[in-house]
C-alpha cells in the first residue's frame, strides 16, 4: 500500500517537473499545471497536506515536551524563580576543581601573609552557641595584632549591638573587632527605609525573646504593628521558628526547631500565600548544632519551605551579597581610618579578604560565589571542618582533616572547593 501511494504521488508530481529557464520556467510550469485535470493533482495535495501535517504535529509534541520539562523542574520542588530566571543557575554554576588547589592549613597564622583581612563566621567557628572554643578568643586577639583586622559576619536574627553586648560572656574582647553585621541588623536597616511591603507584621520569632536577643528588634520601627492573623497581615518577618504571631495575644509556641515538620506551618502559609504576602527572612541559616550535640531547624528551612509552595522570600545574611560587601565596608573602614579613603579602599581589587565558616552552603558558597556588584570583587573561602556544622560528616572532632575528604564533601553539597581548609579557628 505504500508503495502505491509513493507511485500516485510522484506521477502527481511529473507535471511540475519542467526545466526552468529565465525566460519561460514559471510561466511553463502555471500554463501546464492549469492544461492538467484536476485529478491528476490530487496526489500532489495530498502530499502536501501530509507533509504540513506532520510538521505542525512535530512543532505541537516539541512545546508539549518542554511543558513537561517546565513542570517536572517544577514538581522536584525547584522555586520559581529559578524557572523564572534560569539564566542565574547558569551563571553560579560551580567551576570544576581538583583537591589539590585546596591549601590545608594548621591554623589561621598560615593565612595572614595572604590576606589583608578577615570575616569570621560566628556560630560554629568562635563559640559552640555557649562558650568560645579553645583558642578562639586569642586567635583574634593576635590577628588584631598582627595588624589584620577582623569582623564577624553572622546569620544571627538579632540586632549587631546586642550581638557585640553578648561576646564578652562568651570569652571574646568586642575591642579586638573591627565590626559585628547581622543579618538581624541587614533587615532592621531595610525595614527602616522601606515603603513598599507595608506596615502590619505576622511575626515568627522565639518564645524567650530576650534571652534570644530580640528583645530591642522593633526599636526605631514605630510605624509597624504586630499582627495576630494572617488577613491582617502585610508580610511575615521570620526571625525564628519556635513562636507563631509573635507579639500579640494570639502568639502559639510550637517544636519545629527539633522536629522539622513543615505541617506545624503548612495552613498558615497556604493562607498567606493566597493573599500573595512576602517573606522576610532575617536568619537564611538551615540547621545548626547546639551545644548539647543535637541539629536544630532555623529560619532559613522555613524560608525554603514558603518558597516551595510558591510565597515570595526576601534573605538577609549569608549567603548574599549584601552581607558581604556590608562586611567589607566595615574593615576597609577600620583600616582606611575615613569614609572617602575607605571609598577608594573598596574599589581597589588588591585588598584581600579571607572568610572563615563552617557552613558549606552559607560560608563557602557565599564567600566563593558572591559578586559585589558595584566593585566586581569577591572573597575567599576558608573552611574549618573539625568544628561546626560538618563536623560530624568529616569524622568527629579528633579525625584528621583531609583535602580528599574536604572535596568529597564540597561535591555531596554541590558547593566550590574552598581556597583554603583548617580543622579548627586556632593560631
């Protein structure tokens, strides 16, 4: 059968098939086609309406295809933005690295000929959340006098003062710092000047508030009010996970900081959602160790949770950039002395910082990846393993640290290798 259709078609098409000349090749073609009756042409617009069929069903499968691929991108629980803006996963895609261009150090003396200053994470690398590791506290002392200077750059939801006010207890002299930024004082500062979100605040935060350090959040913020339901509501500030419309008469504690179940959450959010309410995330942190051993939930898992059924965040702290060049900021104008020498300072690119973290995903990542998009500098990443967030997943505090083992991780987190990698914050 299909061989005979193949011999219709082409006897159809033999009357179009006349030599073309300048002269008369059209021409012969349209006067012979009209000599022709009108079922000898039949094969011909048969052809023709085969061929433009399978081409519309062919473009019709290919857009089907890439709707599929749009949902299923979707359905791994990837946030829109990403589907959004798909250009950005491009651009921070991890360069591949080999083990060896990680520089394993002893401590933090082996990095000072290299860098000019420092950020150190706070949680994880200087204190346990309870008392500062050994060595810590005169590791910063004799940085300061080394002539290098440090500020600490935390994903702390509280205030930069009552941060500084707590290190004393903690075994650290704030004098040997050149600054403290939060990621607390980064949403503080934006809520002061912003004029678009709104005024009325569903707030997730602590029970014990005080103690927690933000007892003092709202100070300067007058115009807001605390809201007790979600209708009521302009935005949702998360500054923790453990108390819902905090402030208000209707505040309910819950365990989410231990149990991670995202159903304590689930109707709240589906209701804000609805309403199309932003987030603002003052603490991007996912887990952290507490001191008695145990992986607590922060902010930054609720975060990614609203994000995932389709609410809108906004992240204050690591690891985006504004925590970053805030910090820079502070040490070039601790060592330029002046706010217009500390201008030039941020514009020179030879003025080298290292960042110290624990966390892959918010110290590494961030010091690797951010790009300070009014100077066009980054920072380098410098990794202590033996304390912190991945103590546990490099062997224990006593095992030895690796640039084997370092990679092996950064690859399980899809994270860049770190410039340089040290077990502990020590000299």
């Amino acid at each position: 059968m299909g061989q005979r259709l193949l011999a219709i078609i082409a006897r159809g098409l033999q009357p179009l098939r006349v030599p073309l000349s300048p002269k008369q090749g059209i021409f012969q073609i349209q006067r012979r086609s009209r000599m022709e009756k009108p079922s000898a042409l039949m094969p011909a617009a048969c052809f023709s309406f085969i061929a433009s069929c399978t081409m519309r069903f062919r473009r019709l499968q290919k857009r089907q295809l890439s709707r599929i691929g749009r949902f299923n991108m979707f359905a791994t629980g990837e946030p829109r933005r990403r589907l959004l803006r798909p250009e950005t996963r491009i651009a921070h895609a991890p360069a591949l690295q080999k083990s060896d261009d990680i520089w394993l150090c002893s401590g933090v003396s082996e990095l000072l000929d290299s860098y000019d200053a420092f950020t150190l994470d706070q949680y994880g690398v200087l204190h346990n959340g309870r008392e500062a590791y050994p060595g810590a506290a005169e590791c910063v002392a004799r940085m300061k006098a080394a002539g290098k200077p440090c500020v600490i750059l935390s994903n702390y939801a509280g205030r930069a003062e009552r941060q500084k006010e707590k290190l004393p207890d903690i075994g650290f002299d704030p004098d040997d710092l050149a600054g403290v930024v939060t990621s607390g004082e980064l949403a503080h500062r934006y809520l002061s000047k912003q004029g678009k979100l709104g005024t009325r605040v569903l707030w997730i935060a602590w029970s014990e508030r005080e103690k927690r350090g933000l007892g003092d959040f709202f100070e300067g913020l007058e115009d807001y009010t605390l809201v007790s339901n979600v209708e009521d509501a302009d935005f949702i500030l998360v500054s923790g996970v453990e108390s819902r419309f905090a402030g208000t008469e209707a505040e309910e504690a819950c365990d989410y900081e231990r149990t991670g179940e995202h159903r304590l959450y689930r109707p709240l959010f589906r209701a804000a959602i609805q309403r199309m309410l932003p987030m603002i995330c003052a603490n991007p942190d996912l887990r952290v160790i507490r001191p008695s051993g145990w992986r607590a939930y922060l902010g930054g898992s609720l975060a990614a949770y609203y994000e995932r059924l389709g609410g809108q965040v906004i992240y204050f702290g690591k690891p985006h950039s504004s925590a970053f060049e805030e910090a820079r900021r502070q040490l070039c104008l601790a060592v330029a002395g002046d706010e217009d020498a500390a201008l030039e300072l941020e514009l020179d690119e030879d003025f080298r910082i290292c960042h110290v973290g624990d966390s892959l995903q918010h110290d590494v990542r961030g010091a690797r990846s951010v790009l300070l998009l009014r100077f066009l500098v980054g920072f380098a990443a410098a990794f202590v393993g033996r304390t912190g967030l991945h103590a546990d997943d490099m062997g224990g505090q006593d095992a030895p640290l690796t640039k084997e083992g370092v990679r092996d991780l950064c690859l399980e987190h899809k994270v860049p290798l770190p410039q340089a990698a040290l077990p502990r914050f020590q000299w």
